[in-house]
C-alpha cells in the first residue's frame, strides 16, 4: 500500500513539475523570440534562425536559472491541491505524517537536481555553446573578436587598414604571458611581429616590457629590434577579457571537475571557476529547500485563498533571488569568500525551514 501511495504522490508532482517548466518554457520562448528578432531584422534572416537560438538559449535559463523558483512554485501547486482535495486528510489515515510527505517530496527534488547536473546540463550547455557561437558571427562588431581554445588566448583587432592577431599562452592576472602580436596589411602580407614574455593589458594601452620586434619588407628581408618597453592600444583590457571569461554556462558541471586547471592555466579566474562549481553543486540541496520552504507556507497557513497563495509566491521568489543577487555581490566585492557567498542564501532558507518543520511536527 504503502509504494502505491508514494507512487501516486510522485506521479501527481511530476505531473506538476512538468506542467510549470512547460509554462516557464512558453513564457521564455515568446519573450526571448522578441529579443532575438530584433537582433537579426536586418541581417536578411528569416524566423527560422531566432526561434532556433531562442530553443538553444531557454533551456539553460530555466533548468539552471530559474529552477529553484520554479520547484518552489510547483511544490506549492502540488500542495494546495492535496490540501483543497482533502487528499492531506486521507494521507493522514495511511500513516503519512506532514513531514513524510515532505520527506518524500523533497527528496524528488533532490534528485531533480542530480538529474539536471548529470543529464540535462551537458546538452544545455552545448546548446549556450552554439547560441553564442552563432550570434557572434552575426555580431556587428566582427573587428574585434576574442576565442580561448587550447592553443591560449586568440584576439583579431583591425584598426586602419592593418589586422592584429594576437596571441597569448594564458592570462595570468593583469598580464598576458608569451605574448605575440602579428601586423598583417590589407593585402594579407605579415608587416611586424612583436614577441615579448609578458604585456600589462590593466588598461586598453598595453605596457609591453622588454619585446622583441621583427620588421618584414617587401623583399622578404627581415630586421629584428629590441626595445625596453613599448605601448600598444588595443580594444581589450582585462576587465573586458574576464567579463568574457567568466560566461562559464557554455562548460557543463563534469567538464569544469574534469578540466578546471586547465581552464586556470588558460585564463579562467580560479575564484570564478571555483564559485560555478559550488552553484552547481549546491543546486540538488537548493531545490530540495525551496520544495520544504513550499510546504511549511502552504501547511502552516489554514487560509485556503489561492490569491493569498500566489502573493506569498511572488514576494518569496522575490525576496530569494534578490538576496542571492545581494549575496554574490559580496562575493564579487570580495567581503566574502565567492564560494561561500553560493551558500549563504542556502543556508538561511536552511534555517527557516528547520523552524517551520518543528511547527508542522506538532501538527
């Protein structure tokens, strides 16, 4: 009896759970449809393509994003429904306290969130992958362009009638090391090439120490410079080349475990990396939370008002989010660790549902 009872709580949440993501989905679709049309309504594309980047770009959003208040919102659909049906009554009968049924709830939402780490967020983030990559090759500012592979840093620059390709083993705070700087004319023909061990980009004039300068002419020949210190003005420093960095939604969960130090090693801010990684692995308990947060409003309140239901809905998501929003800019501000900063919020909704569990006990 007892299975029989847990799969039919099960089944009626998931039901639930799907029907929010779907509507989360269709919301997402036609909001960011508007966006994506605007971007292209003059590159001469058809529909086709902002449908597919927006199908590419929503799934991230919501399975990562806005997970967490949408299980909170279905967590408190499922419940209202049990309690309104007078199904929490005919629960009772069976032995199924409050808290089991939490328990039980909750723990599906847990694994919702393993799910979405193993399964769902290796796709998401290939989908991110190819949105960014194709939006980028219909972005106006195709002068200046940055990609990281394996090889380093890449940056194309084109200022006059001259072409930069710039190249760089890594970014190592406000520095790129073994850094070279190819000139290419607008005829394809290599016109210099700097070569130094190390160039300041804290600013968008480069302090590049010690190069070395190789100057080519027409005929081929080459003659080699050596300077103490030379300025090169570029359209990048390094806030701008973190900013870029730290979009880490194109890397799924396993990859950052697996390649981490590797990212380090080619420019990735280890504290950036380092506070992903805890977001990820803090989502399951995330989910789990906001599902008991759910419960304790919708079991403690003897009101059966669906529109007081939704307000409380509303300003809790509002209240969350705006203090993960207020606790990663302490992170960023560096007032606290950035990795502490993933839990903090976590750890006060802890807290909360651990007093309004004790209440729903004495029920």
């Amino acid at each position: 009896m007892n299975n029989k009872i847990n799969n039919y709580l099960i089944l009626n949440y998931s039901k639930v759970l799907l029907n929010a993501i779907l509507i989360a989905f269709c919301l997402g679709l036609i909001l960011n449809l508007f966006e994506e049309v605007e971007f292209f309504k003059n590159s001469g594309e058809s529909l086709f393509l902002p449908i597919i980047l927006t199908l590419s770009y929503i799934p991230n959003l919501i399975f990562i994003n806005l997970m967490p208040f949408i299980i909170f919102i279905s967590s408190m659909w499922f419940f209202i429904s049990i309690k309104q049906n007078n199904e929490l009554l005919t629960l009772k009968v069976f032995g199924y306290s409050n808290a089991k049924i939490i328990a039980l709830i909750g723990s599906l939402s847990f694994v919702c969130g393993l799910m979405i780490l193993v399964v769902i967020n290796p796709v998401t983030s290939n989908m991110v992958k190819y949105y960014e990559k194709t939006k980028s090759n219909y972005s106006k500012d195709t002068d200046h362009l940055v990609t990281i592979n394996r090889n380093g840093v890449w940056i194309k620059e084109t200022k006059g009638e001259n072409l930069y390709i710039i190249n760089a083993d890594r970014l190592e705070k406000n520095n790129l090391i073994d850094v070279s700087i190819n000139v290419i004319s607008n005829e394809n023909i290599i016109k210099e090439r700097v070569e130094a061990e190390k160039a300041n980009i804290s600013l968008n004039t480069w302090n590049i120490k010690n190069p070395k300068i190789f100057n080519f002419d027409k005929e081929g020949n080459i003659t080699i410079e050596e300077k103490e210190n030379i300025e090169f003005i570029s359209f990048y420093n390094v806030k701008k080349l973190n900013n870029l960095f730290k979009n880490l939604d194109t890397i799924s969960f396993i990859e950052l475990l697996a390649e981490n130090k590797n990212l380090i090693i080619r420019g990735y801010e280890k504290t950036t990396i380092s506070e992903k990684i805890n977001s990820f692995f803090a989502l399951p308990f995330f989910l789990t939370l906001m599902t008991v947060l759910a419960a304790i409003f919708t079991m403690n309140n003897k009101n059966s008002n669906n529109i007081n239901y939704f307000m409380i809905a509303v300003l809790t998501c509002a209240i969350i989010y705006y203090m993960k929003d207020l606790s990663v800019a302490l992170g960023k501000s560096d007032r606290i660790s950035p990795e502490i900063s993933v839990w903090i919020p976590i750890i006060i909704i802890g807290l909360i549902n651990s007093i309004g569990l004790l209440q729903i006990n004495e029920k």
